[in-house]
C-alpha cells in the first residue's frame, strides 16, 4: 500500500544532453544501415546485366535475399538485447553489416552476392530493436514518437544517400566499387559507439527509481512475450498496417530508380539526384513531422498516435498514382515528394506505440517482432512482388512500360493500411495507459 500523504509528486523528467548524443550516435547507426540496404535499388541494372538474371531474381536479391535471415534472426537477438548489453550487440551487428557490405563487391555470380546480402541482412537484425529499447529508455513517453521519429530519419538519410552516392559510383566507377565505398565507414562507427554509448536501467525513462532499484529484470519466455503482445489489439493492428504501407513504400522505393530509368530514360546521377535529395529532405521532413503531431496531439488522445498515419496512408494515394502514370517527367517527380513525405509519417507513431504499449524488459523483443513482420512483408514481398508482376503479368503486354503498373497495384494497396491504423487507435489510449 502507498501513503497518500508521502507519495511523490508526479515529475515531468526531460531528456539530458547525453541523451540526445546518443539518439543521434544511433541514428547515425541507422543512416548506414539504411545505406548498405538500399544501395543496392541503384545497382539493380548493372547488376542484372552483369550477372544476366530478371527482375525477378533481382527483387529476390532486394528483398527476400536480404530480409528472410534479417527478420528470422532478428528475435533471437531481440531476446538477448531484453537482458544483455544492448550497445554490445548494436556494435557487432553494425561490424558485421558493414563488412559484409564491402565484401558484396567481391561477388564473383549472382548466388555469391545473394549469400552475402543474408550476411547482410543477419548483420543488421541486430540494429534496431536493441536501439528501440536503448532510446525509450533515455526518452520519456511524452517524447518518445518524436525521439523515435528522429531516429526514423535515418530510413531516409541512408536511402538519399545510397541514391546520390550510387549514381555517381556508376557513373565513374562501377558497382562493386559502390559496395566498398559505403561499406568500410560502419566499421569506424561501431568502434565509437563501443567507447561513448552508456546501457541505462530498462525502464528508466518511465520510473527511474524502479529502475535503478531493479536494473534486471527476470525475462520473461518468449511464449509469454508473444500471449501479450497478441493480447493488445492496437499491437496487432499496428503491426498489420504497417506490414501494408511498407509493402508499398519498399517497393517503390527499390524499383524508383528503374522506374525512372525505363520509363523516362533517366541517367544514373540524374536519378540519384532527383531520388536523393527527395527522400533525404521530403522523408525526414515527413517523418519528424509525424513523430511531432504525434506526441502534440497525443497528448491529448493516445489514438491520435494512429488516426494521422491512417490519414496520411489515405492522402498518399493519389500522388503515387500521379508518379507512376503521368507522362511528363517533372509532375512525376513532383508527385513523389509528397507521396515520399507523407509515406515517412507513420514510422515514429508505430515505434512509439510498439513501446508504449509494451513494458521495459520486452520491448526489444516487440521491436523484433514487428520489425519481423513488417520486413517479410515489406522489404521482402514489395521489392519480389513487383518483380514477378513485372515478368508475368504486366510485362508481356506493356514491355518496358510494365513497371509503371506493377508500382501502381502496389501502391493502391500500400493505401488500404488507413483501415488498419485506425483500427488500431480504437484500443490505444487504455492500452498505453495500462501503466508499465
């Protein structure tokens, strides 16, 4: 029993300035991440002409090869970041990523660089969800979707510059070399987040004295973890919306550059210049924006952490239609930054809510879980879907043009995620107010 006359009062507690080192160390971590994984859509043409495969078997490198071994080994690592060193396991992964990166340029066929993409993949399961756990334990809830958010930024950082650095590699040198030049840097990264990034308490952001009181908690078996998190339907939901609009926002993302390329007979620069300053500025922008409004309007309805990706799913359909069908170059391309922008703002919202709902000691394992989920989906579907309906369906009737419609189908039901994000706020204010 509690004192009422002896309880504490209730106190704000703010993120310190170390706090916010790390968030950006982290999302630094997140820019390579996201680099190593997304150069790899600017090196779809060369590579398939090199190597003489379809695009089918080039959506599989993009997708299933890579995202099949991220996401199986992505729970066993979660379950290790729940009890262990979560820097520990972020440096690995990112040494282990990088390097393996930078060794794709040493393929020698195409089942050699599709084994080095699972090492790839397996690297950079241990990436996010020990940093997820790491960051909500350094940022209160109140400004959790905005730490997050900014975190997120790093999707769109390492994809412009994976555009902008690939179409110039192209151009003066070749693929492989593209691999060995954004490749090696995560190597000298990791050894810094190893010496400057400090593990707090878990939980220490929501009850620092239960925290610090009990730094280890008893985890829980993965049973356990998986009855609860299928016990709260905002959970559910969350991770079914955002399995949908990844599923449209990887493949575009990954087929983008072909698109234009095909299409509207681009170059390697020009694409990556368009592509690059677009998702660099356009998805960042979104997605702090999103994490923003989020935590703003939050504040005062927890569901409003799922009602604005569902409207943003609903008003980005109609630009990806304007990209993928507009015969004239320029209003294809500005179709595509507020298509870009408005995809980005959902990322923040969901990792919030995904920790919110979840109590400290398994919230990388939720993390995992999701990110599991959502990769199959997304990352591994998106990019293969349009690939097969390349080559089957659309392509025998359209030739080159056939991608327009493959990205298009995609599109169209990226949108019907609206649906499932509101569903998803319908439980969301009891569920993270459940008091973890």
């Amino acid at each position: 029993m509690t004192n009422r006359g002896s309880a504490a009062p209730a106190i704000r507690q703010e993120p310190s300035l170390y706090a916010w080192y790390v968030l950006a160390l982290l999302s630094l971590t997140y820019v390579l991440n996201f680099i190593d994984r997304q150069i790899l859509a600017m090196l779809i043409e060369p590579i398939k002409k090199e190597f003489g495969v379809s695009d089918t078997a080039m959506g599989f490198l993009s997708g299933f090869a890579f995202v099949l071994f991220y996401s199986i080994v992505g729970i066993p690592i979660a379950r290790w970041a729940d009890r262990g060193s979560r820097k520990t396991i972020i440096t690995l992964a990112l040494m282990i990523w990088s390097g393996m990166t930078a060794a794709c340029g040493l393929a020698r066929n195409f089942t050699e660089l599709a084994l080095l993409r699972v090492l790839v993949g397996v690297g950079e399961a241990g990436g996010s969800p020990p940093s997820h756990s790491l960051i909500s334990d350094y940022f209160p809830q109140h400004k959790r979707a905005s730490a997050l958010s900014i975190y997120a930024c790093g999707v769109y950082f390492g994809a412009a510059l994976a555009f902008l650095a690939g179409g110039y590699l192209l151009k003066y040198y070749n693929w492989r070399v593209a691999f060995y030049v954004v490749g090696l840097p995560g190597v000298l990264l990791a050894t810094l987040v190893a010496l400057t990034v400090k593990e707090v308490p878990r939980g220490w952001s929501d009850n620092r004295q239960r925290a610090q009181a009990s730094s280890v908690v008893a985890q829980a078996p993965l049973g356990e973890v998986l009855r609860f998190l299928l016990s709260r339907r905002a959970f559910v939901f969350v991770v079914l919306a955002s399995s949908v609009q990844s599923l449209a926002g990887y493949g575009v993302l990954t087929w983008g550059p072909a698109f234009l390329g095909r299409v509207h007979g681009m170059p390697f620069v020009e694409i990556g210049l368009h592509l690059g300053w677009t998702i660099g500025i356009a998805g960042c922008l979104g997605a702090y924006f999103g994490g923003y409004l989020a935590d703003r309007f939050g504040a005062r309805d927890a569901r409003w952490y799922m009602r604005l990706p569902a409207i943003q799913s609903v008003l980005g359909v109609p630009f990806l239609i304007g990209f993928v069908l507009l015969q004239d170059k320029e209003m294809a391309l500005l179709c595509f930054i507020p298509f870009y922008a408005l995809g980005a703002m959902y990322v923040g919202p969901m990792f919030s809510v995904v920790q919110g709902v979840t109590p400290p000691h398994m919230r990388a394992t939720a993390a995992s879980v999701l990110l599991f989920i959502v990769s199959m989906i997304g990352s591994g579907l998106g990019p293969l879907s349009i690939g097969l309906l390349n080559d089957h369906v659309f392509g025998p009737i359209y030739g080159a043009q056939a991608i327009r419609y493959s990205m298009l189908v995609m599109g169209i039901l990226g949108g019907l995620a609206s649906i499932l994000f509101w569903q998803a706020s319908k439980t969301l204010r009891e569920e993270m107010h459940a008091g973890y």
